[in-house]
C-alpha cells in the first residue's frame, strides 16, 4: 500500500468517526429530556480514542516507512552513480 493510500485511508476512517460521533451527539441531544447513559457515551469516548490510537499508530508506520524507502532510494542512487562512473571509466579503454 502506497503511503497516499494508507494515508487518505486513514483520513476516510478519521471522517468517519467524526461522523458517528456527530451523529451520536445529535441522538444525545435529541433524546436529553428522557436521560443520556453516561455509560453509552462511554462507550462512545472509549471507540473514538481507539481509533484515533489506531490512527497514530498507522500514521507512525507510514512515517516509518517512508524514511526506509528514502534510505534505500539514496543507497540505490548511489550504486547507480557509482556503476555508471565505473562504465565511463571503462568506455575508453574499449577499441572502437
């Protein structure tokens, strides 16, 4: 998975969960008058702060990730600057 995959996924599921708490506060306020759970909203606070943990944890991987492909880019990179210096080298040395 690409990071700006990983990345609008984990924003899709950030969206999401904005959305439920919205729709849910909504219902509270809605239903105010006949007495809120404060164990629902509980449960409520206990899913978003999971997902937004899982959010941070997924955004973390992708950072990670990111810095190994730089690191292996500019080790490629250099290998590759290295064999052509080592071709123009050899190119005169080649009758022609």
């Amino acid at each position: 998975m690409s990071q700006p995959d990983a990345l609008q996924q984990a924003t899709e599921r950030l969206d999401t969960a904005v959305d439920q708490l919205e729709s849910f506060l909504r219902q509270v306020f809605t239903e105010a008058d006949e007495g809120v759970s404060v164990a629902a909203l509980k449960d409520q606070i206990r899913f978003l702060t999971e997902e937004r943990d899982r959010l941070l944890s997924d955004l973390d991987a992708e950072r990670n990730r990111a810095r190994r492909l730089k690191a292996v880019n500019e080790e490629v990179s250099g290998r590759l600057e290295a064999v052509m210096v080592t071709l123009k080298d050899l190119m005169p040395a080649v009758p022609g």
